[in-house]
C-alpha cells in the first residue's frame, strides 16, 4: 500500500514559477516508477512527466518538455515537479500517481498507476 500526498499548488502568473511536491508512504518508494498527471473540468487526466525509481529514466508531455522538471529524493520519500515559464493552458489540477509494483523505467500511461493523491490545484493567471 502506498499514499501519496501533492501541495505546493496554488496561483501564479504566466510567466512564473511553482514546485510541486508528492510525499508518499510505504517502504518500496525507492523502487516505484512516480508520474504526475493533470486535469482539467470536463477532461481525462493526461500524462504530465514521469521518473524511474533512480532518476535515470524521466519522460515528459510534448506540452511541458523544457518547462517542466521532474526530480525525486528518495531518502525523503519524496517526487517533485519543478514548473518554469507557466502558460494559462497548465492551468489544472495536478495529481501525483504511484504503481503497485516495483519497475526500473518510466510509466506513462494513466492504466499503470494504482495511488492516486487528491489533487493540488495550479492556476495560472494572465
């Protein structure tokens, strides 16, 4: 079992910055794939950015890449998801998601992850 926790959402303007942290629970965290996801009212939850239990594997949405870091400390039990340059269109609520099963890569689809947070909302402003 594990938990996940988001904060650090909250509003900014276009243009800013914001650092999303997910805490989670549970022993294996060293040895999970994490991914972030958002959404929006009236639309799926879409894939954000993605890391490996070691950091080497990251993968990011066409939308965030060069914007958007994804970082981990796994002695904190920790995922972040540093936001640069934040355009109206990231404007979401963001979730953090963990699988049930220890894997070495990234996971980028929504199906693969069994923890899902509640949310911390981003809303960037013009």
């Amino acid at each position: 079992q594990v938990q996940v926790v988001e904060s650090g959402g909250g509003l900014v303007q276009a243009g800013g910055s914001l650092r999303l942290s997910c805490a989670a629970s549970g022993r294996t965290f060293s040895r999970l794939a994490m991914g972030w996801f958002r959404q929006t009212p009236g639309s799926d939850r879409e894939f954000v950015a993605t890391i490996s239990w070691g950091g080497g594997c990251t993968q990011y949405a066409d939308s965030v890449k060069g914007r958007f870091t994804i970082s981990r400390d796994n002695a904190k039990n920790t995922v972040y998801l540093q936001m640069n340059s934040l355009k109206l269109e990231d404007t979401a609520v963001y979730y953090c998601a963990a699988p049930l099963a220890p894997f070495s890569g990234c996971l980028v689809l929504k199906g693969q992850y069994d923890y899902w947070g509640h949310g911390t909302q981003v809303t960037v402003s013009s």
